[in-house]
C-alpha cells in the first residue's frame, strides 16, 4: 500500500474520505433518531396520562 | 470580581455602549491585522473565553441559557464569522491586486468541476450532519412553552421575536409609528433601492474592501451597530417593565426608573424662554418642525456642496445623490435620537398630539 489513496484530477474533494463522512454521519443519525424517539416516549407525563 | 462585574454592568447600559461600539467599530475596521487567520482565530479566543467566564454569573447564564435566547448566542458568533470572513477575503483581494495578481475569486472561476457527485454528494453529508445536529437540539433544550394564554396576565417583559427586537428596541425612541411603520418601511425601501443608488460595478463577484470602503463601512455601520446590536440589547438587556439590565444584574422586576423625558417644545418654550406653551400646535412645534425640514430638506443640499459629498453628488447624478442622501439621513436619525434622549432626556422633536404626529 502506497499511503491515502490520491484524489482524482477530476474531482474536488476525496471520495474514499467522503464516504466515511457520509458513513459516521448516517451513524450519527439513526442513532439521534432513536434517542429521539425514546425521549419522545419516556416523557415523565406520558405514563400519567395512560393512567 | 463583583467591581469587574459592576464596572461591565455599567459600561453596557446603552449610551455608554453604543458609544463603545461606535468606536470598536472604528478601530476594527481600521486595523488590518484583524482579518487575518492569526487576527479572525485570536477575536474568536478572546470572545469564547469572555463569553466562557461569564457564564459563571447566575445572572448572565440564565439569561444567555434560555432556550429563547440560544439561537441569538449562536447568532452573534456567526455573524462575527461571517464578518471576518468577508473582510479577510476582501483584504486578501485589495492585497492582490495591488501586486498585479487576479482576484481569488477569479482564478478559482477556472477551476471547475461537476455538480454530481463533487456538489450533491457533500451537500447531502452536510443535510444529515444538520438533521443531526438539530435532533440533539431538540432534545437538550425543550421548546420554551408556557402555560395556556391568560388575557389578564400579560408576559413581563413582553418581548417581540427576536429578529423584531430590533424594531422593539427603535421603541423606546420613537413613536410607535415612526418605529413601527416608517422607519421598517424605509429600511425595506432603501435595501430595494441600494442596486438603483449605487451603480458601481466595483466589488460585483468578487470580495474587496479598499475599492468599495465607504459603502461598507456604511452598510456594516447600518447593519451591526443599528440593527445587530438593538437585537442583542433587546434580547439579552431588556427585562422586566422593558428596564435595562446589565449582563450580571439581576432582572428585578420592581426596578423603578423614573422617566423624566421631555419634548423639545417644552425645553425651548418653557426652559429657555419661560414662557408658557403655546396652545396653537403649529407654534408651539415651530422649532420642531423647522429643525426636521431643514434636516431633511436643507442638509442634502447643503451636504452635495461639500468636499467629501461632492464627488458622489457628481458621480451619482443629483436624482440618485438626493434619494441616497436622504435614507442615509433617516438612517443617522436613529442614533441622533437615541443621543439626544441620553443627553437631553428629549421625547420628542415634534410632538402633536393632535395629528399623533411624532418625531
């Protein structure tokens, strides 16, 4: 292996390194949105409403 | 300590910080070093630790922490970068031309590239990174509701959205007309009507600060010190009965200030003459009158004549010179006023009654 793979001429940005952007980014978010969710769910007036 | 905390409580009060920042503003744009990446990261040091130690005051915290208000914080930093970033680009610019070389944005205009995936790819990263970012604020900060309306509890202080409490600040200086009507309606006229005033095509696609110095010193003077900063003061200075407060005073709702503001009529015919006031309204607000006529009708013309104003008057054609002239005029009424009231506890320059006529 010769180091980080070279971006293209072509191109502006490194895609290997975008990639893992995206890939951590969309980790990050299906994890907010759970969490998000479980806030929403374990709200302390939600159980004193179904009583 | 709490002299320190006293002493910044003091210097905030408005008279004394607008003051402060009308010469901030100065010697920032005047000093070169700042827009550098050394000057921008040293500004932001400098304020993040300011900002960072007086969140140890209760007072400032619980202020600055509310919900309401966290947007404003993030505000301030953002349009302190944003700032930055357009005179650093501007400096670095006048810099190049002046050893002969093409503009940044020029020689980047060569480079080009494709819209997929360079553009759409890392956009759609940045939209996941802000979904996230925004979840998590969701959650951390709840939304400030409070309890159902009640018609016979009214909110104290009553406040505005926060991109009005600039609008609210206007207020506490001018009649609710002018505040309210005139002068939002003229500053959305005059934003119109920049592109028809000034015609240069200096600066067009490209940032630089020494070709097109006047108008932004004109525009950032408009911008940061008469709308940036009544917003803050609204937000974050304004308590209870729309009294200031220092950053680490504690809102005291039963803070009296007693307001002794008097119009310009009564300094003159009662102050200054001793006698009564006249009953006619024309009269009695003669002075008044022939003060704003003569601002706004007999300055502009005065002004075209002097050395600094000439050259634009030349340039710009007297149509586009006078109605230039005159929204710069409405726009400096704003801190003449706020001057006044400061120095002369003056309400009014003309006060009607009868017409609800207030200047």
């Amino acid at each position: 292996m010769t180091g980080r793979p070279q971006k293209k001429p072509d191109r502006h940005f490194e895609f290997s390194r975008l990639n893992l952007w995206f890939g951590v980014s969309a980790l990050a978010l299906l994890v907010v949105t759970v969490w998000m969710v479980m806030a929403d769910y374990s709200k302390p007036w939600k159980r004193l409403q179904k009583k | 300590m709490e002299a320190i905390r006293n002493l910044i409580n003091f210097f905030s009060y408005p008279q004394w910080s607008f003051t402060l920042s009308l010469v901030v503003f100065g010697v920032m744009l005047w000093s070169r070093k700042l827009w550098t990446k050394k000057g921008g990261l040293l500004m932001l040091v400098v304020v993040t630790a300011l900002f960072c130690v007086s969140l140890l005051d209760p007072n400032f915290r619980q202020v600055v922490a509310k919900p309401d208000n966290v947007p404003i914080v993030m505000m301030v930093f953002i349009v302190g970068y944003f700032l930055w970033l357009s005179l650093y680009k501007g400096f670095r610019n006048d810099e190049l031309t002046a050893a002969g070389e093409p503009t940044f944005e020029k020689s980047e205009a060569e480079d080009k590239i494709f819209t997929w995936p360079d553009l759409v790819f890392s956009e759609f990263i940045c939209m996941v990174i802000l979904t996230v970012v925004l979840v998590i604020w969701s959650i951390a900060l709840q939304a400030p509701l409070e309890e159902p309306a009640n018609p016979s509890v009214a909110p104290n202080p009553s406040k505005a959205p926060w991109y009005f409490l600039g609008l609210q600040e206007m207020l506490v200086y001018f009649d609710p007309w002018m505040a309210g009507v005139v002068l939002p309606g003229l500053i959305i006229v005059g934003l119109m009507a920049i592109p028809y005033i000034d015609t240069n095509p200096k600066g067009n696609g490209y940032f630089t600060f020494r070709e097109r110095k006047t108008e932004i010193v004109l525009f950032l003077f408009g911008f940061l010190v008469l709308w940036c900063q009544l917003i803050v003061i609204g937000t974050f200075l304004r308590g209870p009965n729309w009294n200031f407060f220092g950053p680490f005073e504690f809102w005291d709702i039963t803070k009296i200030e007693p307001l002794v503001n008097v119009d310009l009529s009564e300094i003159i015919w009662i102050k200054l003459l001793h006698v009564g006031l006249p009953s006619h309204w024309f009269v009695r607000e003669i002075f008044g009158i022939v003060l704003l006529v003569a601002y706004l009708f007999v300055l502009p013309v005065a002004l075209s004549k002097t050395r600094f104003f000439k050259k634009y008057y030349e340039k710009m054609g007297p149509a586009r010179f006078y109605v230039g002239i005159s929204l710069f005029l409405v726009m400096m009424l704003l801190p003449i006023k706020m001057y006044f009231r400061w120095l002369f506890n003056l309400k009014y320059f003309i006060h009607i009654q009868e017409f609800f006529f207030n200047v």
